[in-house]
C-alpha cells in the first residue's frame, strides 16, 4: 500500500505548490484504509522518558500540526508521532508564500510561523483517540501576540496532559519573532520551571507526562552550556536536536530559493544538526535522553544520529523527497547494523561516536 501511494502520489504531489501538497497529503491520510504495519523487531524496541517506544524512528512536529491524521502516520510505521506546534489561540500564521522546496539540495525552508487551529480543535481529536494507544506527543508553542509566553506553554500543559503522551516545549522556531529569546539563561529557567511546576500539579489527575525542549542548531557552544545545565537543573525529560536552521550552508544549489526567509530542513541540515546533538550529547551526561532530528533520510543518517548520542530519531523533510517507504528502509537498515555488530540492543550505538564528532572542524 505505502509503495503503491509513493509511485502513484508523489509524482503529483511535486507538481503541486508545496503547502497545497501539504494540505493535500494531510486529507488523504485522514481517509485512506491503511492496514496496521508489521509488528517491529523487537530489538528496535526502546525504553526512555518512561515510555516504550516499539521502534526509534519518529515523524516530527510540523506534518500534523492540528492532530488530523496521528493514527493514520502510526500505520504507516513510525514508532511515533509529534503532532503540532499548536498555540492556545487559533492563528493563521505568516502570509503564503511561506514553503518552499529546494529541489536539487532535497532541503525545505519554511515560514509558517506557527499556523494553528488552536488548543480547543486539536484537544477535541486527540480526545477521541486516547483509548487508542500508540505514543503520541504534542509540540506546544506561544501565540505571536501573546503577553506572557509562558503562561501560554503552562496553559498547553494543563490542557492537553490527559491525552499527551509526552510534550516537546517548541522555543526554537525561527518565524515568530522572538520566540527564540527564549532559549536564553534567565529566560529559559523562568519558563521551564513554570512548565515543570504545571506538569507535577496536573500529575495528579493525568499521571506523570515527560517534558522535553526543543533548541535551534544555531546556539552557540556557550549557549548550549547554558541550555543543558539549565535543562537538567529544572529536571526535564530529554531534548530534541534540533530545528530549522537560519544558516545557509555554502554547498546550497538552489542560490534562488536559498535567500527566502524562514527556516531550512532536509538533507542540508544533516551535519549541523548532527554537530548540535553530539555537543548536547557530552553535556548532558546521561542526565535524559536525547531526539535526533535534522536531515535524516536514510538509514546511514539515522544511525549517525544515534552515534552521535540519539536515543530516537525524527524526520519530515525527507519524505517530500523520498518518500514513505523512507520509514522501513530506515528500520530495516538498523537491524542490520545491528546484526553485523552484533550489538543488542540499539542503546549499544548511542552516543558511540559523540565524543569524537566534538573534535572535528565544525560544519560550513
């Protein structure tokens, strides 16, 4: 079924204006009879933030951003889905044109700038599916317009904890302006004890939900000291590296399209984002897990994200260019990387090669 769609629908689909195919691919999950996938090798079974995820490979915030179709993206086989970003209030987010494909680069920049229907649509779907089990998280972000930014994360948490099964506190996102200050010290620590605060009061009737933070690529290594220490201090549950970019990597051959605002993804991404995870890996010391997310689109990648200290991985843009199929190639290729080492379990790989990658040059 997933290969008969890739050779049928995406020759149309890259046709078609990229919000448009978006929009489109979104509708068609929603409807379409897909049978539950296999079940999972076990030995790609893995056990972090409390959860037991039946495989690593995990589809990140930005596809399903309302919490339309998560069922539908569980069977095509991830072993998880983030849905979102969603705001307290409905917003449109920034005028269209604000996707754009970089063909020859397989890259994406984007500048949706938190487009949501907002917390009362999504809770509504969610709640109709929580009997159905499957790790679902939710990615959480502030209203453009919002006067304190923090009280809408504490508010999300609130909202959504009895059906969240973990949530991701989206402070990197390059295109609402200023929500990157966010991941500065001071401003970091007020918030995340405000969502740590608002997690334990809600624990009571919804259970404890893991709380993870999501950073830009583009922190500086003072920064990122900064972000760590004050991540495991406030005791969250792990980390996503990373976001979108704003850096332009030199090699980018789509020089056109490379100069519109917003924030790249794809395969242009890989060695930063991967640099990020790494240098977050050495300084988080074990204190949480991390997701590895930025340019993965294939199994080789995937495994370098856990080398390089990934406890899971996540991708998006790579389906654009490769295709749904992406999902089980990336699996079968980890088991066997895991046959020829003849390692088990997966956690044997992470963080194999952090060390080294934080003494290589940096990434251009």
């Amino acid at each position: 079924m997933i290969n008969l769609f890739d050779r049928l629908a995406r020759p149309l689909m890259r046709t078609l204006d990229p919000e448009n195919a978006h929009r489109l691919a979104v509708r068609a999950l929603k409807f379409a009879p897909l049978p539950h996938p296999p079940v999972d090798d076990s030995r790609l079974a893995v056990r972090v933030f409390g959860l037991n995820f039946p495989n690593p490979v995990g589809l990140a915030a930005g596809f399903d951003k309302n919490a339309e179709a998560p069922d539908a993206l569980l069977r095509l086989g991830f072993g998880f889905v983030e849905v979102g970003t969603i705001t307290p209030r409905p917003q449109p987010g920034n005028p269209r044109p604000r996707l754009f494909r970089l063909e020859a680069d397989e890259g994406v920049i984007n500048r949706f700038g938190f487009n949501s229907e907002g917390e009362q649509a999504a809770l509504k779907r969610l709640a109709t599916r929580a009997r159905r089990g499957g790790i679902v998280g939710i990615n959480v972000g502030a209203n453009k317009d919002s006067k304190d930014r923090g009280g809408d994360y504490v508010r999300l948490i609130e909202t959504f904890a009895p059906v969240a099964s973990y949530f991701t506190v989206n402070i990197s996102s390059p295109n609402t302006p200023g929500l990157r200050d966010l991941q500065q010290a001071a401003a970091l620590d007020d918030l995340l004890a405000r969502v740590v605060a608002a997690r334990e009061r809600v624990s009571l009737r919804a259970g404890s939900t893991p709380v993870l933070v999501k950073i830009a690529p583009d922190l500086t290594l003072s920064e990122l000291d900064d972000v760590v220490a004050i991540a495991r201090r406030r005791g969250v549950d792990g980390m996503i590296v990373g976001n979108t970019t704003i850096h332009r990597p030199r090699t980018l051959r789509e020089t056109q399209k490379a100069t519109e605002a917003g924030g790249l993804s794809g395969k242009p991404l890989f060695a930063l984002s991967t640099r990020m995870l790494a240098e977050t890996y050495v300084r988080a010391e074990d204190a949480f897990p991390l997701i590895g997310a930025g340019g993965i689109d294939s199994g080789a990648a995937a495994l370098a994200k856990i080398r390089a200290g990934a406890s899971l991985v996540q991708l998006y843009s790579a389906l654009v260019f490769r295709g749904l199929g992406l999902v089980a190639e990336i699996k079968r290729a980890l088991i066997d990387a895991l046959e020829d080492a003849q390692a088990t379990p997966l956690t044997d790989f992470t963080g194999a090669d952090a060390a080294a990658m934080t003494a290589e040059d940096w990434p251009e």
